[in-house]
C-alpha cells in the first residue's frame, strides 16, 4: 500500500468528523488511529462535550454500521448481545442479534451497568463473538467499543475492574470547546453528524486497517516499547505495572500513528506519541501518585527516563 495515499484517506476522514466536532482535532485523530489499529476507546469526559458525536461520525464516515447502548443498572446481558427466541411457526429457536453487532458499538455510561453486564462485552471485546446458551457468534468486522463514563458522577455506577480496563487500546478525553467552536455548534441547526457524508467506504476502511499490521517495526523499536512497559512495573509510583496484553496494544496504536503519518515504519516517537493515551489506564498508581497528579504523569516520567534507542 502507498502509505502517503494511506495518510490521505485518514486525514479526509478526520476533517469530515471535525465538521460535527470543532476544535477537538487531537481526539478526533486518537479515535479514527484507535479504530484503525483494532482497538476500543474509552472517553473520560464530563456530559454534553461531544463523546456521542465523536463515535457516531467517526462510523458514519467510514460507512459503519453504527449502534447505542444506554447502560443502567437493570440492563440486562441478553440485552448486549441478544437471545435465542422460540418460534411457534418452525418450532425452533432463532437467535435474535443485539445491538453489540454493529461496526461501531457505542457503550454510553459503561460504569452505571451492574458487572455481570459489563462482562457480557468482555468476550466481544477480546474475541470478537458472543457466545449465547453455548452457541458462538461471530460480530461484523469490523468492530469497534466507544464506551463512555463521567469522571465526576459516582453514585449508582460500578467502576469497571481492572481487567475490563486493559480490553480498551486507549482512553481519551474530549475537554470543553473554544469559544469559537462553542458559536460553530450553535450556528448548527440539525444533528451535525447527519450533515456528514461517507469520506471511504467500509470495504477500503478494512484494507486501512489491514494495513497497519503491514508497518515495520525494528529490534531497536520493539526493545524501547518493551522498556517503557517495564518500566511501568518497576516504578514507585505505579502499584501495578502495564501487562504484556499493553506491549502488544502499544505496538498496534504506535504502528497505526506511523501509517496515518504516512510511513510504512515505527520510530520511537510513535511509540512515546501513543504511550500515554494507551498506558494510562493500564496501571494503578499508588495512593502517593494520586495525590500529586493522574497517571499521565507518571508515564510521562517514565518517558523521559527510558532511552531511546537508536532505530534500526
């Protein structure tokens, strides 16, 4: 593939999102990169900054199937991934698909669903089927989780447990609009994402993404990503380390970077790019840490102790 072509198709994509969501051009790109490289997102972010539209516009310009799922506390497995239902007429049981098959499935509020709910994306998440009354289902490809939570309500939601966190490729926040962007927004008078028109389609999408296993990363880059994760478990701020599941995130966000930057190679630099927005959640800070900053902090201390190797 012409990885400058590739650079191309994912700039039009993110400029075509950037016509719902003004002023977030950071957020856009981490989440059109975390999509790319077959991961799930996870956005952080107090109500009504755009965490909705970021997902949806993101499917609708790549021609995805796009679904929502409004998590609260009685909300059911079977209402994730669907049942099997008696039909009167053939006498059997047909299965019924739910919402979690969809190219782009949006989890808003993961945290207000009981954990035995949250678990029921877990194996959608890693393996990309859904085993129901012990039949397997295989999810559309692609498939992408935007699960969203708000950091500052606690009452009547269920933090998700570690496990579930390092399912996600990246956390992002979204952040408050500029000034400007804020008269943009109410200058619209529909849904921005419904003025949105596909930029490719889902077929060339999958290529894009096939692609990204396609970028070359040297001895000297997988040691450097290795030694940043390491690191994570031998800092003493960090009472648990990133897992190894996290060196192979990394790497598939940090290649995904190099294609949208029109390179068919990984350098350090699109490792230490990506480590802070894929690391973050991976780790738990010990009480100290969470007193003097957020895990941001941490892993950019460990940046800048890490070397960097010479490329190869």
């Amino acid at each position: 593939m012409d990885y400058s072509d590739y650079a191309s198709a994912v700039n039009r994509i993110v400029e075509n999102v950037e016509r719902a969501i003004s002023g977030k051009r950071r957020s856009v790109y981490l989440g059109v990169v975390a999509f790319l490289a077959g991961g799930h997102v996870l956005i952080e972010d107090v109500p009504g900054v755009g965490k909705t539209l970021l997902a949806r516009s993101i499917a609708r310009s790549v021609e995805a199937e796009f679904k929502r799922i409004q998590f609260t506390p009685d909300l059911l497995p079977t209402d994730v991934t669907g049942l099997n239902v008696y039909n009167q007429g053939t006498g059997r049981f047909e299965f019924w698909e739910g919402p979690v098959f969809a190219n782009v499935l949006l989890a808003d509020e993961i945290n207000r669903a009981s954990p035995k709910t949250q678990s029921a994306l877990l194996e959608a998440m890693e393996e990309h089927t859904v085993t129901v009354d012990g039949r397997t289902h295989r999810l559309p490809e692609p498939f992408c989780v935007v699960a969203t939570q708000n950091p500052i309500e606690h009452e009547g939601t269920f933090p998700l447990p570690h496990a579930e966190l390092d399912r996600f490729l990246m956390k992002i926040e979204m952040g408050y609009p500029d000034d400007r962007a804020e008269m943009e927004m109410l200058r619209l008078a529909r849904d921005p994402a419904l003025e949105l028109e596909p930029v490719i389609g889902l077929e060339r999408f999958l290529e894009m993404r096939r692609a990204v296993e396609e970028v070359y990363a040297s001895e000297a880059v997988l040691r450097y990503l290795v030694s940043v994760t390491s690191a994570t478990r031998e800092h003493e701020l960090v009472y648990v380390g990133a897992s190894p599941r996290a060196s192979r995130m990394l790497l598939a966000a940090a290649r995904a970077h190099a294609a949208a930057q029109g390179r068919s190679y990984c350098t350090p630099d699109d490792v230490k790019a990506l480590a802070p927005h894929v690391l973050s959640h991976r780790i738990i800070p010990s009480a100290e840490a969470r007193l003097s900053g957020d895990e941001r902090d941490v892993i950019g201390e460990i940046l800048r102790s890490v070397p960097v190797t010479e490329a190869v």
